[in-house]
C-alpha cells in the first residue's frame, strides 16, 4: 500500500507543477484562460455525459438483442426439430418401399440362380 500511495502522491505533485507551469507561462491573460477553462470543461461534462448516454443505449440495445435471439433460437429450434420429424414421417414410407424392392430384387436375384445352376 505504501508503494501505491508514493505514486498517487508522485502524480498529483507532478499534476500540480504541470498545472502552475502551465498558468506561469501561457501567453494569454487570467481572464482568457479561465474562459478557455470553463468552456472546455463545460465541453467536457457535455461529451461525458453523451458518451454515459451512448453507453446506457448500446446496454439496453445489448439486452433486447439477447432477448430476442433467445426466443428466435428457441423458435429456430422448434421448427428444426418438427421439420425433421415430418421428414422422418415423409421418407419413412419411401424407405419402407425401397427395403421391399430390395428384399423382391434379393429373392428374384437367388430364383434366377437357382435356375441357372445346373443340376
């Protein structure tokens, strides 16, 4: 802790002989620089405070997003799981069919061998 507080106390020392050389050299007069002052502080708190705003929105734009990709990818998922059990039910005949024609073709395949072997 004492390392921290030596550079805390370092940096507002060498803040504040920054700070005086600044006033002490400065080729405008008291009046002109505390004018600067003021207005780029007020500038300051204007940007500070757009950029609070900006952040506040970009959240709230953040939250609703998630919120709606939650429910998307819960339809999304629905619909995938529901489109490939009507596939299943769409096809389910087709292969049934195939595996009769292949069972037919099999049993025709050894008819046709028999008849061809010699006896």
């Amino acid at each position: 802790m004492g390392k921290f507080r030596t550079c805390v106390t370092g940096f507002f020392v060498g803040s504040l002989a920054a700070g005086l050389t600044v006033l002490l050299t400065t080729p405008r007069s008291g009046r002109e620089l505390r004018y600067q002052i003021n207005t780029t502080g007020e500038n300051l708190k204007k940007t500070s405070k757009q950029i609070k705003s900006d952040i506040s929105q970009l959240k709230n734009n953040f939250i609703e997003l998630q919120s709606r990709s939650k429910h998307t990818l819960k339809s999304v998922g629905s619909d995938l799981k529901e489109a490939i059990t009507n596939w299943k039910e769409d096809t389910n005949p087709v292969i049934q069919s195939l595996k009769a024609d292949i069972e037919a073709l099999k049993e025709k395949a050894e008819q046709a061998a028999k008849e061809m072997k010699p006896n």
